[in-house]
C-alpha cells in the first residue's frame, strides 16, 4: 500500500465515506481509515449511522409498526389477521441484512473509486502524518500522510456516572438494537430522539416503556405546538413519558434494574428489565490526535473549525458529528462534498439554514427551518399557517389522520422562515419545504404551485394557503 495521498479520511461514517468518494471523484488519491468492526469482527464502512444508528433502528421500526398494524389496525382495513406472532429472530436477521448489504456498498463503491481503505484506529500527528494501529495491535503501526486530511470520527453516546453500561442490563442506543428478547419493561433514560425511536419499536413489540427525561417539556428543540401534539399522541400510544424527572441512582438486583429517580414529588423507585441510556451524543475526539499536533477543541470535545469546516491547522478539515451543528448524518455528508470540493479549488458551501431534521416514530415528526417561539423570541414578525391531517382526504385513506403542517413566514416579506409537521411520511414530506426554502420561497410561491390530488403533500400546500388565511379544506381562523 502507498503511504502517501492527496487526501486521507479520518472516519467512514456518512461524513467521511461521502467525502472520501467526492474526492476520488474529484481525481484526489485518496485512503480512508476506519477503526469500525461488526460483530463477527469484520472491518465495515458506513460508521454509526449504518452500523448501529439510522439503518438499524428504520429496519426495526418498520417491522415493528407492521407487527402493530397487523394486531389492530389492519382490522380497520377489513383485512382481519389472527394468530399473528412475532418472530424476533427473523426481524433481528432482516435487520442484520440491511445493514451488511449497505456496508458491503460502500467497500463495493470504494473499490470501483479506487479509494485505498485503511482498517485501524488513526491518529493525526504533525505535519499532516497519521499513524494507525491496526485490530488486535498494541500500538501504531502504520505511517501514512497526506496534502489534505478530512477528520470525520463521528460521535458517541454520552455516558451517565450513575448509570453504568454493563452491555446486559444496561445498554446504550446500539445495544438497545440488538436485545434477543422483548423486556417486559424497558427503562429509557432520555426522551429525545434515541428514546422515542427506540421507545416505539419496543413498546410495539410489547414492553412497558418508561422514559425517565430531565427537560420539562418534550422535545425542546422543536415548535412547541408539534411537540405538544407529539406528547399527546405517544402518551395516548402507551408511552410512559415522565417529564421533569432525573435518574439519581441505578441498582442491577439479579435480572433487574431498580432505578431510582426524582421529580417534584421527591424519590421514586421503578424495576426495569432493560435499562437504554440515551442522553445525547458527544464527538469521538479522544485520542483523534497526537498533543503536539495542537488541533484546537473545546471542553466538550468539538472541534473548532470556520464556516468551510477548516480546523487551525491549514489543509486539516473536520467534518460532521465532531465539529458544531446538529448531529446529523445528512449535514455531516453534505460537508463531506463540500470540503473536497474546496480541497479541488472549488468554492462549494453548506446551507445550515436548511437542514432538515425527522424524528421517526408514528407519525413522523420533522422540520426545517427556525420554530415558532424562537421567531417570536427573536421579535420577528411573522404570520402561521397550520393545516390538520384530520382534513387530508389522503390520510383518511391511509387511516393516518393524527398531526399538521405548519408554514412559518416572515410577516412583512413573506419568506417561509420554517416548516414543522407531525404526521404520516413526514420525512418525506419534508423535502418539499426544504427544497422551498433552499430557493427562498415565500408561502404564496407555494400556496400558487400545483399539487396532485389526493397527497398527503396537498397538507403543505393548504398549510401555506393558511399562511394567508385562505386554505380551502378548514374554516379560516382568526389567527392574523
Ligand atoms: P437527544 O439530545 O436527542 O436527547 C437526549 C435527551 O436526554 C434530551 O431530551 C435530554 O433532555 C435528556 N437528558 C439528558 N440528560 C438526562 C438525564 N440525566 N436524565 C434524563 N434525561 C436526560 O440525544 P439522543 O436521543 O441520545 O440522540 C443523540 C444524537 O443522535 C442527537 O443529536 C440526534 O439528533 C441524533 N439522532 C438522530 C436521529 C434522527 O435523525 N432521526 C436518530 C437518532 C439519533
């Protein structure tokens, strides 16, 4: 293997394995490292999101939202179903294969971009050199270096003192995605988006889920008027959301966790089977880099960059999870494309102001853009308008009628300034506002576009049509 390239790839993740193709594309030489192995031991590309993140937990709640479906709401169809039984194994098995035909996609698109892929952990040093130890080795062997170094070493779960992972009892997201048995109760410490995912494909399989979430309120990153609904909605699912609550103790007695937590009311106790930790992520930096090689992080461990994702150390770009802005396996790939494009002589940039985020419970939870209260926070006029499923003659169809649209637009230049909705297939939805808001649509732009009959898109469609107090399919409020 050569020892020199134009770009080496610090991290496979949708961050860096996208970066590292872009540049291959571009005519740059250039390795990847990556340090992930599955659990036959295998080196595989694709990082958290495909490992043990996005992919795996989609596969499950699809099969899990079937298994529920076919329980009670095919019945609705006229399709009645009995003796439905739930075959773990074979959900784990599909799920499983999922993830290693993507993975093995990304080794098949490495080869046919001729990108040299790096097995080991990596460490940058001075000069722009990385060093690599390889599995199973007490040290770094290998020297390789480069014109460019793209860091892309993702994010892992935050850890709770009180709660230690014992990978049994008590597991992280990963380990939550891969329990051989249903709990009878299952304990999530977080009701953030690893909690509700996670959340919901376990209590549709059956357990009792509680989640213990130390904010007040659900869902402080999102418009409180979807949030709300959304506490509405998994409350009336089954999900126990204990909200104001902080887990001050955690006890395994046998096969059992005995939490205990408190609220308002003081002390509380709760025995668990399982007990998932998900309390946020923090950026992989420990050990990315030699102390020498003075790469500048803060105290949380992200790395510091500018607006192009260049670090302080010229031709050294960090990427994703790791530096700021969302967590989000989308905007880390996006950055991918534009650093190599940069690193090519290109002058390419990120849109942060429109980057979509989709929660994937039922229904779906997504957005794009600046809510409600922080808009009215800022003192920024603007003029709201919500349209409800309940009114969408397709998601009567579809028996989906649970949550809205809501368009936000700026009252004196009528901008759409964000787009929130909760219901069916909103993360395909939301791709419509994105792509208004990526070409500065205002809500008339929308209101005057066509859409086809009967679509669940015809919801952002009337909903900006409400902007103007003018949706056909609801009363006009009085809300102007
Ligand atoms: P999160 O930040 O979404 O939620 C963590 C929750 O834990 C918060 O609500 C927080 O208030 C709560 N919390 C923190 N400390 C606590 C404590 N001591 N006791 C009780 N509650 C506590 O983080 P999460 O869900 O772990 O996800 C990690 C990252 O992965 C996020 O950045 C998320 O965006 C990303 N992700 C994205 C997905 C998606 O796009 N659909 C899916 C899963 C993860």
């Amino acid at each position: 293997m050569a020892s020199r390239f134009d770009v080496i790839v610090i991290g496979g993740g949708p961050a860096g394995y996208v970066a590292a193709i872009r540049c291959a594309q571009l005519g740059m030489n250039t390795a990847c490292v990556d340090a992930w192995r599955d659990r036959q031991g295998r080196s595989v590309l694709g990082g958290t999101c495909l490992n043990s993140g996005c992919i795996p937990s989609k596969a499950l709640l699809e099969s899990s939202e079937i298994y529920e479906q076919a329980q009670g709401a095919f019945a609705l169809h006229g399709v009645r179903c009995s003796g439905v039984e739930l075959d773990l194994k074979a959900m784990m098995a599909r799920k499983d294969s999922i993830v290693s035909s993507l993975t093995r996609g990304i080794a098949g698109l490495f080869k046919a971009h001729k990108i040299t892929w790096v097995t080991g952990r990596a460490r940058l040093l001075p000069q722009k050199r990385v060093e690599v130890r390889g599995h199973g080795e007490s040290g770094y062997g290998q020297m390789i270096d480069a014109e460019n170094i793209i860091l892309a070493p993702g994010s892992v779960p935050v850890e709770m003192g009180v709660a230690p992972l014992d990978g049994r009892l008590i597991v992280d997201s990963a380990g939550a995605l891969e329990f051989q048995e249903v709990p009878p109760r299952l304990g999530i410490i977080g009701a953030g988006v690893v909690g509700l995912e996670l959340g919901s494909v376990w209590r549709r399989l059956g357990s009792k889920v509680v989640l213990l979430e130390a904010q007040p309120a659900l869902l402080t990153m999102t418009d409180t008027q979807i949030a709300s609904e959304a506490l509405r909605l998994f409350t009336a699912q089954g999900l126990d959301i204990r909200l104001g609550t902080r887990l001050v103790g955690c006890q395994v007695v046998g096969d059992q966790v005995e939490m205990t937590y408190q609220d308002q009311d003081g002390d509380h106790r709760e025995t668990v089977d399982k007990l998932v930790v998900a309390v946020g992520r923090r950026p992989n930096t420990r050990d990315l880099f030699a102390p020498e090689t003075e790469l500048l992080l803060d105290e949380w461990g992200v790395i510091h960059i500018d607006e192009h994702c260049r670090t302080n150390i010229p031709g050294v770009y960090a990427i994703g999870d790791a530096i700021r802005g969302p967590m989000l396996a989308h905007k880390g790939s996006e950055e991918g494309v534009m650093v190599a494009e940069r690193i090519a002589g290109q002058q390419s940039s990120v849109n942060y102001e429109t980057v979509p985020s989709v929660i994937y419970t039922l229904p779906e939870i997504a957005w794009v853009g600046k809510n409600e209260q922080a808009l009215r926070a800022a003192g920024i006029d603007c003029r709201v308008g919500v349209f409800p499923f309940s009114a969408s003659g397709r998601a009567l169809a579809l028996g989906n009628t649970s949550g809205m649209v809501k368009v936000i637009a700026d009252a004196a230049t009528d901008r759409i300034l964000g787009v929130h909705m909760i219901g069916p297939h909103c993360s395909e939805l939301v791709a419509e506002a994105v792509i208004a808001m990526q070409f500065s649509a205002s809500s008339e732009d929308l209101a005057m576009t066509m859409f086809a009959h009967p679509t669940l898109s015809e919801a952002l469609h009337e909903a900006a049509l409400a902007v103007d107090n003018r949706a056909i399919h609801i009363a006009r409020s009085r809300r102007h």
